[in-house]
C-alpha cells in the first residue's frame, strides 16, 4: 500500500469515527437550516504520482476546469463532481457517474476508500459529501463533457502545497484559501475544502498567510491568462 492511499484510508476511518476538525464555518453542514439544499458529490481521486520528486506525497490530484460559458461557477476549477440525479443510489454513486461523464473515467478504476462529512455551498445552496478514491491506473482521463468541462489537469499533491502556490484568494468581499495550478487558481468552496483536507491529512506545509491574490470577476469566470502575484 502506498504511503499517500495509507493516509487516505486513514482519514476516511477518523472521519467514520467524528475525529476531523471542523471546515472553515462558511461551509459547515447545519441539517435543520440547509433541510432544501439539493445534494452533491464531488470526488477526491489520487494517484500514483507521474512527477517523483516533486515533494511531499508521491500522488496526484484529479481537477477540472469547469467551461466559462456555464451559468454557475463558470471557469472555475474544481474537484469533478456534481449534483445528485434521480437514479443515483448514494452519495458515492453521484461522484462516480459525475467524475465518468466530466472526465471519461469509468467507476470500475475507482477504488473508493469511504466518504467525509457533509459540507455546504451557501452560494449556490448544495450539500456536498466529498468521496474520496484511489486509481492505480486511471488511464487519459481526459475525455472532457463538452459544454461543461475546459480541459482536465492532473496536478502533484507536492506541487499544490508548495508554499509559492499557496495564497488566499479575494474575489470582491469572499476571502478562500486558493492553489494556483496550471492555468488559474483553485478558489472558493474547493480552495477552502482541499485546504481542510491536506491539513487533517498532515501534508500541509508552513506558507505566507498575509499573501493574497486579488481576482477580478474576468478571471473568476476563466477569461484572461493568470499569473503567480504576491
């Protein structure tokens, strides 16, 4: 077992058992208040590193660019998932048949060690429950769902917490904990749910919390190019 899915397998257990921190209280799941939310999944999928070396843990992360032309969230990058159709059994269920249809992943190279707590998106009134996975072999992953999906990444874990990618993200009055990756920055409801992960995980490394990105609605919704800015 590689020590990354060790850690994962591990995290899924706390979780199980009520051992996790609490996420950042905008998106702490309140049952009675968020009762109407609809429901969501978003898929937390590592694998085997194609970068060795690249520091921290020997895996990759799975995102999406989501295409600008969509009415909610356009541009944004973010974990593949979506919300809960009719015929979907679970939570695991959703993540699955959401990450197949946005990235060409089909559930049966999914190994999937367990799921998190419920979080909320106020914004755009969704309860999500992260599931995470493991892949030896994903294969491209890369078959985009056209008017949906820009283009998938495949980014080193090592890479997301290097403290040079690390910064808060301000996008007119909401602050979020942000990575910046090939072609943007992840921001928002992910920014703020890969934070508190990588932190009850224990890969977190130390970086500059006074340095934050000022983003303007142009590049929140994926139109001009970005650049590292301190």
């Amino acid at each position: 077992m590689t020590t990354a899915r060790a850690h994962l397998q591990t995290l899924v257990e706390r979780a199980a058992h009520g051992r996790l921190g609490p996420i950042t209280e905008v998106h702490r799941y309140d049952a009675e208040a968020q009762a109407d939310f609809r429901k969501a999944a978003v898929l937390l999928l590592l694998t085997p590193t194609q970068t060795p070396g690249s520091g921290g843990p020997e895996a990759d992360l799975f995102l999406i660019q989501r295409s600008p032309l969509l009415r909610k969230h356009p541009g944004q990058i973010a974990l593949p998932g979506g919300g809960e159709d009719p015929g979907d059994r679970d939570a695991v269920d959703t993540a699955l048949r959401e990450t197949h249809e946005e990235i060409g992943l089909p559930p049966g190279r999914v190994e999937v060690l367990g799921t998190l707590p419920r979080v909320a998106v106020p914004f755009t009134r969704f309860v999500v429950t992260p599931v995470v996975g493991w892949t030896e072999d994903p294969g491209p992953a890369d078959e985009v769902a056209d008017g949906e999906v820009l283009h998938t990444l495949r980014v080193p874990v090592g890479a997301l917490l290097d403290p040079a990618a690390r910064a808060w993200v301000q996008v007119l009055d909401s602050t979020s904990a942000g990575f910046l990756v090939p072609g943007g920055w992840v921001w928002g409801f992910t920014g703020n749910l890969l934070d508190h992960v990588f932190d009850e995980l224990g890969w977190s490394r130390p970086w500059d919390h006074d340095r934050v990105h000022h983003m303007s609605l142009d590049e929140a919704h994926g139109r001009p190019p970005v650049t590292a800015e301190g």
